[in-house]
C-alpha cells in the first residue's frame, strides 16, 4: 500500500511516497515559492531532478508532484492510481482534535474554525488539504496533527493561571507543538527500553525546539503552549518571557501588539542574542572564533534545556532516558554537552567523545553503563508517524 505524505506552508508543498509494507520512501522532494515566482519543484527518486514551472497555486504544485511521480524517467509508479491514500501534516488540532482523523467536510470545517490558533500555518495547511483533494479526490485523505500527542496533558499542565471562566470561552490553553516528532520518538524509546511504563524526557531541538515529559508512553507536561512562542529559546523566538514584555514594547518602539509578537516571533531567540543566526553550524562556528554573544546565545539555549529536565524529572518523580532529536539535537555536540554536563544530581554520566563522533541518521546511546539515565540520540521522523497513521484510518476503506 502506498501512501502520499503532503507538508504544505504558505508557499512550498513537501511530499513522501512510502511503501508501507516495507515503510521504506520511495520518493520525496518539495514545490517551492509557490504563488511567488520563480518557482520550481525538487524531486528524488529513480532520479534527482529540478523541474522549474510556474505554479500559481498548491493545486497546480500537487498535480506537478504527481505528474513527476508517474514520469517514466524520474518517478516511481506507473499511475496516481497506485496512490490508495494521503496523509496531511496539520499544525494545530484546538481541542477538536485529539487524535488523527479522517478529512471528511465537517472536519474541515472545524480546521477553519480553529486557523486563529496558528495563524502563520494553518491557512497553509488548508490550501494544501483544499488542492490534494481537488486533484486527488478518488482516496481518503488524513490529517494528522501536531497538537493531538499533547492532549494527554492532565489540567494541572495545561491551563494558564487565567480566569477559569475565560479558558472555557475562547479555549486559552497549552496545546503544545511538535507532537509528531514527539510521538515517534516516544514510541522509539519505548522499543529501545523494551516497555512503555518508564518515564521519558523528549528534546526536540530545532529553529523550533520543545520538551515533553512523557510518563508510561502520555505526554503529561511540553514546553510550546497556546501557540509555539511559548518556552525554550528558539532560532528566532524568545521562548518564556513576562507578558508586560509585550505592552512595554509597543509603548518603546510605537508598534502594536500584532507588531510586538510577529518580532517575539522572527526576531529574537539566538538569533537575536547572538546577532549572527539562527543556525546553530553558523553560531559554534563564531563561537570558536571568540565570538562572545555567540557563546552566550549557545549558552542561554542549552540552561533553558537543562532548566526544563529538571523541572520534568520533578513532575515525573524521576526520568529514566533523556532522548535528543531533530537537527540540533541530533547534530550539534556542543549543545548535548552543556545541557548533560552538571548533571551529576541525576546521575548521568556520558561518553564524552561519542558524543562529539555520534555518527548522523542512526540511534545513538550516549550515556555510560553506569549512568542511572539512558541518554540517546533518537533521529526523529515525522512523515513516517503521518503515514502509519494514514494507513491505521484507512485500513480496508
């Protein structure tokens, strides 16, 4: 059975066909700049190939998808046909969804109900669901969303300290992001540990970073909240901050709220402390080279990591594996080793030197024999968790 993988953003649409009887990827690759100009569609499969068309629309992106896919030269099955299902990555799922559905027009409906939680990405993500089911509307079509992993946070985690009153009106809550990634790498460890009741620390560190405190396989605790500006320092998000922040900012710099958040949002993190990027290869590099703000950019990231291990071992009564994930927490040792080291309260204890040689894309144990926590690098995979999802809804449809 094969199963279509569909990531759309305001101007690209990323794809992954996967033969789930092997869950091998069969192919990927992504439309850019679309409806912006100079657009062009990057595919691998029997071949790499750069295809530059204009695509005005993500209807017009996903029907060059599948026609590259059917190509006799770079794609890898002989019709759309062979495609018996499509799986749609969704940002925020409210409190509608709390776990995977399938698109039908009243689940939809309630996806538009919901696009002011995430207004940067959901629009998207519904020009994305509108055109695969305009072009391909013989399959079911699945979403899958970031939030559901986190709906097993008990009220005592998820509510702000606002009045009650007001959380049931307008559904101010911590909806948390990331799920996917969390989910899948949960369900690693879980294999790795040989059993789900363990208690679990989940680092998904990336330009967008988070935690979750995951307790016999249930999220009970995640550092995102009503929306992803919420907890770590990021690539360019502030991450915690006194709320008064906002309305002082407006007051300074003669900006409105709107204003003040899209900057909390794009211009700050590390990026904005170090002055240099949000790209971490960029930040160690000018650290090396003495660059002070750099260091103390890598700094303030990896104590908001270590900050939140400690506040979820105290929530969990204990934590018995750590798990690094996504591009810096699979790829960046510099960031591992100042969030593990200071550790000792924990009793963890790492191998120094596999953490500088773990080698990329493969699950790694870091921690010593005699470390009271596993430590690992659990490479994460999102597209995979969408597709078997997919396959789960549509079994037999």
């Amino acid at each position: 059975m094969k199963i279509l993988v569909i990531n759309a953003g305001s101007s690209s649409l990323k794809y992954r066909l996967f033969e789930m009887e092997t869950e091998s990827v069969l192919a990927k690759g992504v439309a850019d700049r679309i409806g912006i100009g100079n657009s062009f569609l990057k595919h691998t499969g029997k071949k790499e190939t750069v295809i530059e068309k204009d695509l005005p629309t993500h209807e017009e992106a996903i029907k060059v998808v599948l026609d590259v896919l059917t190509d006799p030269e770079y794609g890898v099955i002989k019709s759309a046909d062979e495609i018996a299902a499509v799986g749609h990555r969704v940002v925020a799922g409210g409190e509608y969804f709390t776990e995977s559905a399938l698109v039908t027009d009243e689940t939809r409906e309630k996806i538009r109900d919901i696009i002011e939680l995430a207004p940067l990405h959901m629009p998207a993500c519904l020009m994305g669901i509108d055109a695969c089911r305009k072009v391909m509307n013989n399959v079911p079509h699945v979403l899958v969303f970031d939030t559901s992993f986190h709906s097993t946070m008990p009220d005592v985690a998820k509510l702000y300290g606002i009045d009650y009153d007001d959380y049931k009106e307008f559904k101010i809550r911590r909806y948390g992001a990331h799920g996917i990634s969390h989910q899948y790498v949960s369900e690693e460890a879980a294999k790795i540990v040989g059993k789900k009741d363990f208690n679990l620390i989940v680092c998904h560190l990336g330009n967008g970073a988070s935690l979750s405190a995951v307790k016999n396989g249930k999220c009970i605790d995640t550092t995102m909240g009503f929306t992803p500006l919420e907890g770590l320092i990021m690539g360019t998000r502030s991450g915690d901050i006194d709320p008064s922040v906002v309305q002082y900012l407006t007051h300074k710099k003669g900006w409105d709220v709107s204003q003040a958040i899209s900057y909390l949002n794009k211009n700050c993190g590390v990026k904005g402390i170090s002055g240099v990027s949000s790209d971490f290869r960029d930040l160690t590099a000018a650290a090396k080279a003495g660059n002070m703000r750099a260091e103390l950019a890598i700094d303030m990231f990896a104590y908001r990591v270590k900050k939140y291990i400690g506040a979820y071992a105290a929530a969990m009564d204990g934590v018995d594996m750590i798990a690094f994930t996504a591009g810096i927490g699979e790829n960046t040792p510099e960031v591992r080793e100042r969030v593990l080291d200071g550790m000792s309260y924990l009793g963890i204890k790492y191998d120094e030197k596999l953490n500088y040689d773990c080698p990329r894309g493969e699950v790694v144990r870091l921690s010593s024999p005699e470390s009271k926590v596993l430590v690992y690098v659990i490479p994460t995979n999102e597209e995979l968790v969408i597709a078997r999802e997919t396959l789960r809804l549509t079994k037999g449809k």
